[in-house]
C-alpha cells in the first residue's frame, strides 16, 4: 500500500521548514507548531501521521528538545509496532525504513532494548 505523505516526502519538506525559520533557537515545541499544523489529523491515515511525527522525532532527539508530548508519542508508537497494531498499515515500500528509525529514536530516548525488559 502507498501513501500519499512517506516518511522521505516528510523528512524533506520539514527540514526545508527548519531552514526556512528565521527563529533561532528552534525548540522542540516551537517546531512541532509550525509543523504539524499542516496535517489534518483528521484527513489522514495512522501511517501518515508517522511518516509526518517520525522526522520531528528524529530532528528533537538530534536537538536535545524533545518534548514531553513528542516522547509520549514515540513511547506509544513503539508499543504499537511491538504488539503488531502496525502491521499491515505501512507501506511496503518504506515499511523497514520506518520500522528501523522508529526504533533508534526509541532505542536514543529510553536507553532500553526489547532484551531489557
């Protein structure tokens, strides 16, 4: 299945947004305001709304601002692919990508591998 925001089309628009604020430092929650409200949570489909959090996730935990909230999001992603609420909604194309960073930035922000548990 193909979807029409993948995890690179987002990576790239929102970096261009990063160069394109004048605002600096950019924070993590200063970020997450001009970014997301874009997305019509509304309007789009749960592998969307990864593709679109994952390269925010990634820029934050990169940036030392991840926020609470984004944290949170990032736990309860995980937890998703772990009890396999993800399986079949990402797109075959990107799914290992999208697999493989959700992971690191989790494996980044807990400290803590599926071994530890």
């Amino acid at each position: 299945m193909k979807y029409d925001i993948t995890y690179e089309c987002s990576k790239d628009m929102m970096l261009g947004r990063i160069q394109a604020i004048k605002r600096r430092p950019i924070t993590g929650a200063y970020l997450e305001s001009s970014w997301l409200y874009e997305f019509n949570e509304n309007k789009i489909a749960e592998a969307e709304r990864l593709n679109v959090l994952l390269p925010m996730f990634e820029w934050e935990i990169d940036n030392n601002t991840l926020t609470p909230e984004m944290k949170d999001e990032l736990y309860l992603y995980y937890e998703d692919l772990m009890e396999g609420r993800l399986d079949g909604i990402l797109g075959e194309d990107e799914e290992d990508v999208v697999i493989d960073v959700l992971t690191k930035c989790y494996f980044r922000v807990f400290d803590k591998y599926p071994d530890e548990d």
